[in-house]
C-alpha cells in the first residue's frame, strides 16, 4: 500500500502498558496486552525443513546445529508533512480539478472522486463541502492505493493514466495549495545497519546446539522442523526437541550446550495499518518504536551419566501486529535407568534473561526499560532438574 498523505496536527493520543511477571523454580513469563513486539512478515519466497537425527553409539560423538536467521519488514508510506503557511498554519492539499484538467479531462471533479473511490481498497479523503474550497477546487487531504493497482487504468476520460502515475504526480507535490509539502518515502523493508524506519521492524533469531563426548554410550534422538512463513497465535516457525541418554565407559564426559536468542525491535506504526481483528480496540493511533531481547541458555558440563530432554521454539513471523512474538524453552535433566545409583551425575546450568524497551507515541525515546535475569545451577548426583521458560510480546497476548 502506498500512501499520499497529509497528516493531522493533533495526533498525540498516547496508550502504552507493560506487564510483566517472573515465576521462579519452573519459570513462566505472563504478558498482559499492551503495545509491544510487531513481527515482520513473511518474504515473497518461503522455506520449510526439517532435520530428524538418531544416534546410537559407544565412541567419541559431535553433534552440533545451528541456525541464524534475520527478517526486515516495512509498510511502505508515502506522506506529506504539512509545511507551515504564511499566516500560521499549516493546512495545505492537492488541489483535484488542477490535475483533472493538466490530464485532458472533461469530467468534474464529483464524477471523478466517484470513479475513484468505487475501486476496492482505495482510500481518499477531501475537505468537507463546508470547506470554503471545496465547489471550486476540492483538495485531496489523503489517498491511499494498493499495490495490485498501481497498473490499472483510472477512466478511459484519461487514457493511460494509472493509479501509479497519479500517486507520483501527487508525491512531486503537484499543485499544492498555500504551501510547500516534503514527502517521506521508506523502502518495503530489507537489511541493514542503520536507524529502523518508521514503520520498519526487523526481527533476529539465532538458535545453537551441541553434543560431543570423547567416549560412552550416547542414545539421542533430535527433530528440528522450521517454516519461514507467517504463523498464527500458537505455532511457531523454528521448534527444536531432542531426548539423549549418556553413560560413562572408562571415564568420559559429554558436554552440550543450547542457546536461544530473539531480538526483535522495530518504530512506530500506525494502529490501523497493524491490526487485523476489526473488533481490537486501542486509545492510541500509534504502535510506538520498541527493542526487545530474549534469551534461554542451557549447559551440560562433564556428564557422567543421566537423561537429558530440552524441547524450545520461536515465533517470529506474523502477518499482523496482533500476533506477538514468543519464545518458549524446557529442560528437564532425569537419572538414567539403566545406571541403577538413581541419581545424574554432571554439571547442569541455566540462563534465562530478557531486556526490554518501549516508547509511547512516536517518540523515539524509551518509556519503560526492564531488565531480568534467572540462573541457576546444579552439580554431583542430580535426581530431579527441570526449568520452563515462556516469553511471549505484542499487542495483544
């Protein structure tokens, strides 16, 4: 969708909330509805794998995989940003029956706002017939055109002129009344190292695991399934499970170690253009900018014997900003059976932590930070160890 717009000056409505709760022991993160993540979308060409891995051995094993993946995302806007007039204010527009009448047109001004607003998807807003310009000029405040019109011939009163065409005449500023316009073009959204956008949210996952030992029995049975599209409340694009049994023969370790990173961050955008539910209700037009990391960790020092099952999973990919990002991890370390002391011996630890950020509005400035952090770690004979994590962040959670 392409935009030609010129925005009101009152628009500084504000709504933020934050909530966030810590559960240690089997720890659980409950977010409550509040302006936060947006997922980028999905890119025109999507992948789907998956990885099945099974091993039974005595000897040395490596075992390792990895995954990073980036994702940038922009709606792309134009928009005219009112210039100050002469006399103090700011209002100005595109003056209609000029550009009617520059194209060749013989029709008024009434049938061609008719025509154009009979497209499906077209959005355009003119002053009011009380406006004292509005019998002899008309000025156009907005106009919005989805791309799957840019090609399409207006009316044949107009041969050849497209809507593309019209929304370039107007981003050159064609016409304008009273005063000057400056337009903001973004791209739709690709990689880079500079400021995000208005509008642009970009998404970072990195996932890591690894196995090795120098000797022993290793029983493991490892599924990874990816999908890059954009998912629903629920599902997830990257899930990752494994379970493995490990026993020591003259001395040998195993050492693993899982890493889960998610960082998503993105500006302000506007509320309508972000939420598909028509019954979502805000008190804000904005989605404000946001930087939001997650992490889980998980290590696996010198094992000696016992079970280990971990199962994690992401989201990152949404086709509206009333999906939020999540990710969830679980390990659970058990003695294993066949060892008959009734205990894991080894060295396991854990990290969860989160750092958060968010504004309100358009401001580029946080309004809330909020850092957290959970370790833990246990080593010798271990009968029972289990963590849970859960983050989930958006909109509507």
């Amino acid at each position: 969708m392409r935009t030609f717009q010129i925005p009101k000056s009152s628009r500084n409505k504000q709504f933020f909330s934050l909530i966030f709760s810590i559960f240690i022991g089997i720890l659980l993160v409950y977010p409550v509805p509040c302006l936060a993540d947006r997922l980028p979308s999905q890119v025109p060409e999507n992948q789907v794998f998956s990885i099945d891995t099974l091993i039974d051995a005595t000897g040395t094993v490596t075992e390792e995989s990895e995954l990073n993946w980036i994702l940038d995302d922009q709606n792309l806007e134009f928009m005219i940003e009112n210039a100050p007039n002469l006399d103090g204010t700011s209002w100005n527009a595109v003056w209609l029956i000029d550009f009617i009448f520059d194209y060749g047109g013989t029709m008024d001004m009434f049938e061609f706002l008719s025509i154009i607003r009979a497209y499906d998807g077209v959005e355009i807003v003119t002053v009011g017939p009380d406006d004292p310009y509005y019998d002899w000029g008309i000025p156009i405040l907005s106009l919005k055109v989805p791309e799957t019109l840019y090609e399409t011939i207006i009316t044949q009163d107009m041969p050849g002129l497209t809507f593309g065409e019209m929304l370039e005449k107007f981003e050159e500023g064609y016409h304008v009344a009273y005063a000057y316009n400056r337009l903001l073009e973004y791209d739709r959204g690709h990689i880079h190292d500079g400021k995000i956008n208005p509008t642009e949210e970009i998404a970072i996952l990195n996932w890591m695991d690894s196995i090795r030992t120098n000797g022993g029995k290793l029983s493991l049975n490892k599924n990874i399934d990816f999908d890059s599209t954009n998912k629903s409340r629920g599902l997830s694009n990257l899930e990752s499970e494994k379970v493995m049994t490990f026993a020591s023969v003259e001395g040998a370790h195993l050492l693993g170690s899982e890493t889960w990173n998610l960082d998503v961050a993105g500006n302000w955008e506007r509320t309508r253009n972000s939420i598909r539910c028509v019954f979502a209700s805000t008190s804000s037009e904005y989605l404000p900018a946001f930087c939001n990391v997650v992490k889980a960790k998980s290590d696996l020092l010198n094992m000696n014997s016992g079970q280990v099952s971990t199962k994690g999973d992401s989201r990152m990919v949404a086709a509206t900003a009333d999906v939020p990002a999540a990710l969830n991890y679980q390990i659970a370390v058990t003695p294993d059976a066949e060892s008959g002391s009734g205990f894991a011996d080894g060295t396991v630890k854990t990290l969860f932590a989160g750092s958060i950020m968010e504004a309100r509005g358009k401001n580029d400035a946080p309004s809330a930070t909020n850092s957290w952090k959970d370790t833990a770690s246990v080593s010798g004979g271990v009968k029972s160890f289990q963590k849970s994590f859960g983050y989930e962040s958006g909109f509507s959670v």
